[in-house]
C-alpha cells in the first residue's frame, strides 16, 4: 500500500510510482475479482515433507476465485506446477460451476521466468511461453502479455507451456547435479574442476558451463523437478535423472561439511568446539531469499558436531534454526577474521572484499571459487585439490599469446 518493494532487485521507487498513479493496487480483497478482466495466479507452489506436491495455495485461490468468478474473465496461472494442473484444478472447477472455457472464460498456464538478481533479463525481455486451453484463451492471453512483454512465445497447450517450465528447471538441476558429482570426483583425483570447467567454456559450440556449489536453492530448482518426478509416478514413468540429481545435490551441504573437517584435521583441529563463520546464508549471491538455502544445511550440520558458530550476510539479517532459535548476522570486521579457526564462504555475495578475507582469514573454505585468481595457501576450494594454485586458464592462454607475439616479432 505504501509502495514499499520486500523484494530486494525489485526497487521500492518504481512499486510507489505505480501505487500512486493508482496503476498498482495491492490488495488481499478477494472481492475485487468482480471488477477485473483478467487474473494471473502467482501463488507458492511449495513441497510437503514428503516431496510431494503442495497444490494447496492453487487450491485456495481458486476457491476464491470461485466465490466473485464473472463470465468472459481471463485466467492465467503463473505458478511452476506439474502438467495437467490447470486443467485438473481451474478448468474443472469452473465448469463445474456450469461455465464453458474458451466460451464463457478463458484459461491459459504461462510459466514465470524470473531470475532475480539478474541485471540483464528481467520480466519485459524475457520471452514468455503460452498455453491456453482453447484457440481463443490463448489468443486472449497473447494480446494481454504482448502489452508488456517483448516476446510472447504461444504453445498448443497448457500441459506443454506446465512441462516446458519443467524441462527448463530440470535442465538446471541434472546439470548442476552432473557437475557437482564430477568436483567430488575432480577433488579425489587432485583436478581443480574450476579449471576445467573454464577451459572447457572455450568451446563455442555444444557446451554450457555450469558451475559447483554447496548445494542448490531458492523456491525453484531443488523443487520443481519434484513436481515432476510425482507427476510421472502416476503414470508408472520413473525419472531417474531427476532422482540422481536430487540426491547428489542434496548432499553436497555433507560433502562441504567433510571437506571442512578434512580441513580442520590438516591443522590438528577439529569441528567440534572450533570458531567457525559462514560467509552467505542466501541460496544465491546478491539476493535475500534463504529459501531451501544450502547454508542453512551446512550451519545445522556443523551445529550438530559441536562447532561454535556465526554467519555473516548483508542481506539476511537473521533466522530461525533447527531449534526454533533466532541466529543474527554478525558484523563482517575484516580484522577479526583471524580469531575463526574457519571461514566457509557459502554465498559469493559481490560486496565481499574477496583480498582481505584472503589475506584475514587463517583457513578458508571457498565453496564457489570466490576467491579465483588469488594465490593464498589457506583458500581450499570445493571440487578442488587441497592446495591449488587457483591460477586461470586465460592466464596461461596470455601467457601463450605473449610468447607468440614475441616470436612473430
Ligand atoms: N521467485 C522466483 O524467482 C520464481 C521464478 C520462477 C517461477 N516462480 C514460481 O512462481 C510461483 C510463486 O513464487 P514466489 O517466489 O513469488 O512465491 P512467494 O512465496 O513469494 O508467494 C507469492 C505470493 O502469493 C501470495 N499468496 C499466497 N497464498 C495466496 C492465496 N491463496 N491467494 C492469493 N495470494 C496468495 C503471497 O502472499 C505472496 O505475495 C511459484 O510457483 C514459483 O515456483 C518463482
């Protein structure tokens, strides 16, 4: 009501003009659905703690939906959801009411494409996939968005525009899980798989780097795969990609802790009653969304072997444990570094000063490679031999540039 964003990359100055030229009005009255003309549902579409699907805020928001529904109104859900979805749970529900979709309403799933912190893409010139139940719901849809979209990408269905959201986000999952499998190998085998992956981007062609990480995060990769693996159940499919990469993804939180205490026990230490600060509870860097955040894996496990332990994130001022507690963010005092016996960088946030946590810290466990380029015998990286040189492949190619430039002369 009073413009003020809660969501960190969407800004507070831009919500407020809206507000006040009356073009934004936030609302939690249900009954303002009999005014309106079209309706997007963008509600959670979370897991129980089963992994099921927890269809329940779709649910609640049809029933309100039900409650002021008016003939020729546009329906578009937003929400990740498995196929079949708006058909099962919007469709039905309002025929049953004896309304005729494409006829007397028109529904269509268009998946939301957000990546927040993105400075390149946003909601405009991120293409939008369509799909409508009828000719004439998509067609209705595709006048709407192209209003404020750049592109709008129309698909024959509504399960093909639900499963396209799938296949992008499980994509993004098999990858990462593909590739965090490979840096605990890459470690074993005393390969820094940074590098690898560095030099491999090289090729212009039939490559995609994807990077290692503590684990994955936020409302939308560890998740929406699962819809679908639930989905496909039913009909008797079982995705085996989507299994694999669950659980090599889910234990990395494990694999940054034993490579913590490998660490520790190089340094005749332990985790157990050692001071040690996280760097980054949010999933991603430069956002505040602690959602499925492996940080919060990593700070529950080292709590459970005794370590005394505090975290640093600049946009995640606190939160709530395990336990029910409510843990503070500490200052970052750059100076007081040296007091941890371990720093574990989880999140990369830009507005750390990567150099003088390198040259602060006694040990540091870089999960991201945030600390890339710079040479300190302290830094042990995850997916990487215990020391490595962390040199880049692009100094070695300069290296080889300047050598050829000397004999060309
Ligand atoms: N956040 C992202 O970056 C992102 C990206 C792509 C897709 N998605 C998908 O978009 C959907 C929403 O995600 P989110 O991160 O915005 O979730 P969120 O938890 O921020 O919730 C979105 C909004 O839904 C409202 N809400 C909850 N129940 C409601 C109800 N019954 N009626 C009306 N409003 C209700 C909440 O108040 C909140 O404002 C999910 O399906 C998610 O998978 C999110």
């Amino acid at each position: 009501m009073d413009g003020i964003s809660y969501i960190l990359d969407v800004q507070s100055d831009i919500v407020k003009k809206h507000v006040d030229e009356g073009k934004f009005i936030p609302t939690t009255d249900f009954s303002k659905i009999s005014q309106v003309d079209t309706l997007s549902i963008c509600v959670p579409t979370p897991l129980r703690k089963t992994k099921d699907p927890d269809i329940s805020y779709i649910v609640n928001a049809v029933n309100e939906i039900k409650k002021y529904f008016h003939k020729d109104l546009l329906i578009v859900l937003e929400s990740t959801t498995y196929p079949g979805t708006t058909e099962e749970l919007i469709q039905k529900e309002i025929e049953d009411m004896g309304y005729k979709v494409g006829e007397d309403f028109y529904l269509c799933f268009s998946p939301e494409r957000v990546d927040p912190g993105n400075k390149k893409y946003n909601t405009k010139n991120t293409p939008k996939v369509i799909g409508g139940v009828t000719k004439r719901c998509l067609e209705l849809a595709y006048l709407l968005y192209s209003n404020a979209i750049d592109t709008v990408i129309p698909v024959s269905s509504t399960k093909v525009a639900e499963m396209v959201k799938l296949l992008e986000n499980t994509f993004r999952a098999v990858n990462i899980g593909l590739v965090n499998e490979l840096a605990m190998m890459c470690d074993r085998m005393g390969i820094d798989i940074w590098e690898v992956v560095e030099a491999a981007s090289t090729k212009p062609f039939g490559f995609m780097p994807f990077y290692p990480g503590p684990g994955i995060g936020g409302h939308c990769i560890p998740l929406d795969p699962q819809y679908l693996s639930w989905k496909a159940r039913t009909y008797d499919f079982y995705n085996k990609f989507i299994d694999l990469a669950s659980d090599i993804n889910g234990n990395m939180p494990r694999y940054v802790v034993t490579k913590i205490s490998e660490v520790l026990n190089r340094y005749k230490k332990c985790i157990n009653d050692s001071f040690i600060l996280i760097l980054g509870m949010a999933y991603k860097k430069d956002v505040d969304d602690l959602r499925e955040s492996p940080s919060l894996e990593i700070y529950k496990l080292l709590k459970e072997q005794g370590a005394n332990l505090e975290y640093n994130d600049p946009y995640v001022k606190e939160f709530v444990d395990e336990d029910g507690n409510t843990v503070k963010s500490v200052e970052l005092d750059y100076d007081d570094l040296q007091n941890y016996d371990c720093v574990v960088l989880c999140t990369d946030h830009s507005c750390y000063d990567y150099l003088k946590i390198a040259e602060k810290a006694s040990i540091i466990i870089d999960t991201r490679n945030a600390f890339k380029g710079i040479v300190n015998k302290n830094i042990y990286k995850l997916g990487a031999p215990v020391y490595s040189e962390n040199t880049s492949i692009y100094d070695y190619i300069k290296e080889v540039a300047a050598t050829k430039e000397r004999i060309d002369k």
